[in-house]
C-alpha cells in the first residue's frame, strides 16, 4: 500500500516538473510548402469565403467602420382629422377620436353600441350569467356580487324582462346593457380620415435633429403642402398624413372587418442615418403591422366603454356606449452610424485574425486525411532541446505529389 502510494507522489511529482518546465518552452509557426492542388484549392476557397464575408457583410453591409447609436431620443404628435355623417348627426374629431389630440397612441370609434336611459335601480339580471336564473326566491343569494355580472344581487327572483323565464334581481344600471343596447351601423366614412403625426429625433452622440415633415422655405409653403397632401410609398414618402384606408390596407388588414370588431395597428417609423454623408438625407421609412392576437376570437379586437351623464326629471341618468375602433400605436426605432477610427481598427484586425482560420481547417485536414504515413507531421511538429553543433537544412521545404528532392522523409507517400 505504502509502495503504490510512494509511486503515486513520484509520478505526480514528475508530471508538475514536467509541466512546469513545459510551461516555458516558446513555440513558433514553422513554415511547409505542401504542393497538393486539392488541398490549395480548399485553402484559397477558404480564404475567400472569410475575406468576402467581412468586406460584404461586416464593412459594406454592417458598416463595421462606423461608431453607432441605438437609443435616440424621440417625440411623437398625432392628430385625427375629418369629418362624417352619421345619420342625421355631424361627428367631428370631438366625437370620434380618443383623445382629439395624443401623443404615440391615438385611436377612432369606428361603430357604436348604445344603451340609453340608464339609472340606478333594480332589475333582472342577464340570463347567461353564472348562477343567475332561478325559479323561486331561494335560488337567489341576497348580497352575492358576481364579478361577471352586473351588480349587488337582491335576494329576489324576477321575470326577465318581457321574457317568460326569470332571473335574479339585481341593483344596477338599468336597463342592462345584453337587454336595452342599440347597435348603430359602422362609421364607413372614417376610412377617408387621416390622423397626422409629426415625429422628431435627436441623436446626442452625434448632435443631429431631424423630423418627419417636408423641408419648406417658409412656414405658409409647409401648412399649405400639408393641408393637401396624403402619404404615399412612392409618390409622397415625405407628407406625415396617412388616410386610415391606406393604414389597413398596408396592414394587411379588411377596413369592413376592422369596423366590427375593431384592432390595433402598429405604425413603425424607422430611422437609418448614414451621418457619414449629409444629414439632409436622413429621412424615415414607415411600416404597418396588425399587433393584436386575432386567433383568440374572445378577445380580439379592439373596443371600450364610457359614458354621458345627465339628469333627466331629477334624477341622475347615463348613456352607456360601447365603441369598437382601430388603436394606432406610434412606435419609433432609430439607428445612426458615423465613421470612427476605432471601429475601423478593430474590425480590420479582427478580420486579419479570421482569416488565419484557413491555415487551421487546412493543417487539420492535411493531418487527418492526408498525412497517412505522418509524413507531414514529422516535418511541421520538431522539438529542439539545444542548438545544434552541424548546420541544420532551411526549414522551408517543398513537398509535391510524387516526392521531395529536398527530403527523403515524403518519396513514395501518396498526396
């Protein structure tokens, strides 16, 4: 036990003196000339791949050379515009869009659901709400409150309204709104309403403000382009008016289907400056994206509820109105770059690095496939304890398919 334990001490002993003294040694490439056409046609294709990925990708498409800001700062006004008939009503902004004037979020009542002359009372509950219909007072928890329901539960069962069945009593708003609503017929003219948003960005790195609206002499030649003109791609990329139309549609999204059931639409705005030309020509590209889940049919869609107040024959009455509509979300994103030597610097050392991989893949494919009789091996891998006494033969050696007439160590190996 003492002796294999003695070994043990020694060997590992050795093997930190070794790897201590290993520790020091120096190591440096040694230079082979390897005359093989398969393997030089994989070295250079190699080569090429690296050196195209970097001056393509990293520098021209990347712009690796440039110093670059993410995180802009940004402001965002929106306002609706238009007007339309509705019935024998006028609707103006007031009347359809929430708010009239907002910031990054904005949106319009494209259809309503009205129930009028609500007042607080009692009355039935809605027949498919949990644990609401019953035969006899007992079924009826006095005080219960359903949070899928309407109200404060009486204790009281009621025929539901000029229904034969009954339900229990609840004190609410009544009439409930499943009951006395009024569907009112889609808004078909707001696909004709523009909302404008004016977007300016600031990037401090590099002390560059610019804004989405057309450059103009003087304010009168501005407001008067923008009082006529409606964004377009290809024929107005610089006018901030979008018609709620030409939103859906770039959305891919049904105007008519929209009016049903309402949505929200997600208009991107991004800004891509090359700072390294003039600031003139940093201008925005805009794209529409539907951003609410439409497989969920439950809850798809976009609507919410307000209420007007009055008092009618002294006591205090409200209209309930629900309002289905499109939600338009401004979302910005910003990217600036600008030349800088010290990006430049390290994209090009990196690239030099890379291109060293080549020499890697290749020795290994050479020691592994090729170098059967480890032929190679032996002339690229030399240990040298101390200099020799005789002159050493160069250590730059042709090696060719057939034989080397400068080594007898490569005749007869196949390549």
């Amino acid at each position: 036990m003492s002796e294999a334990f003695h070994n043990f001490v020694m060997g590992l002993r050795d093997f930190i003196k070794e790897y201590f003294l290993g520790f020091w040694d120096y190591e440096t490439p040694k230079v082979m000339v390897v005359k093989n056409r398969t393997l030089g046609v994989i070295y250079r294709a190699v080569q090429f791949l690296v050196i195209t990925y970097f001056i393509w990708y990293v520098f021209i498409s990347q712009k690796a050379y440039q110093e670059s800001e993410t995180r802009p700062e940004s402001s965002v006004y929106t306002l609706m515009k238009g007007t339309a008939v509705h019935g024998d009503d006028i609707l103006d902004t007031v009347e359809y869009a929430r708010p009239s004037e907002g910031g990054d979020v904005i949106s319009t009542i494209l259809r309503r659901e009205v129930t009028y002359d609500q007042r607080q009372g009692t009355c039935a509950e809605y027949f498919n709400v949990a644990n609401a219909n019953c035969t006899t007072d007992s079924d009826c928890v006095q005080g219960e409150v359903d949070f899928d329901g309407h109200g404060r539960r009486t204790g009281r069962c009621v025929q539901y309204y000029n229904h034969t069945f009954k339900t229990c009593e609840i004190q609410s708003w009544c009439p409930i709104e499943e009951y006395a609503v009024v569907r009112e017929p889609a808004l078909v003219e707001a696909v004709n309403f523009t909302v404008f948003i004016r977007n300016s960005i600031h990037f401090p790195k590099f002390k560059v403000l610019r804004g989405n609206i057309k450059d103009a002499s003087t304010k009168r030649d501005i407001q008067k382009y923008l009082s006529k003109c409606h964004y377009h791609e290809e024929k107005e990329p610089y006018c901030p008016n979008f018609r709620l139309g030409y939103i859906a549609e770039k959305a891919r999204e049904n105007f008519s289907e929209l009016c049903r059931t309402g949505g929200v639409i997600g208009i991107f705005i991004n800004w891509k400056c090359n700072l390294d030309i003039d600031a003139s020509h940093c201008k925005p590209t805009y794209s529409f994206r539907r951003l609410d889940l439409r497989k969920d049919q439950a809850n798809s869609g976009y609507y919410y509820r307000f209420a007007k107040y009055y008092r009618k024959g002294g006591v205090e009455s409200r209209t309930l109105i629900k309002a289905y509509g499109i939600r338009l979300d401004v979302i910005v994103h910003g990217h600036a770059g600008k030349f800088s030597p010290i990006p430049t610097i390290i994209s090009t050392v990196t690239a030099m690095t890379s291109v060293g991989i080549c020499t890697i893949i290749c020795d290994w494919i050479m020691l592994t496939f090729i170098d059967k009789n480890e032929v190679y091996s032996e002339r690229k891998f030399d240990e040298i304890i101390k200099e020799p006494a005789v002159p050493m033969p160069t250590e730059l050696s042709y090696i060719n398919r057939y034989g080397s007439d400068h080594s007898d160590l490569s005749e007869g190996v196949p390549l």
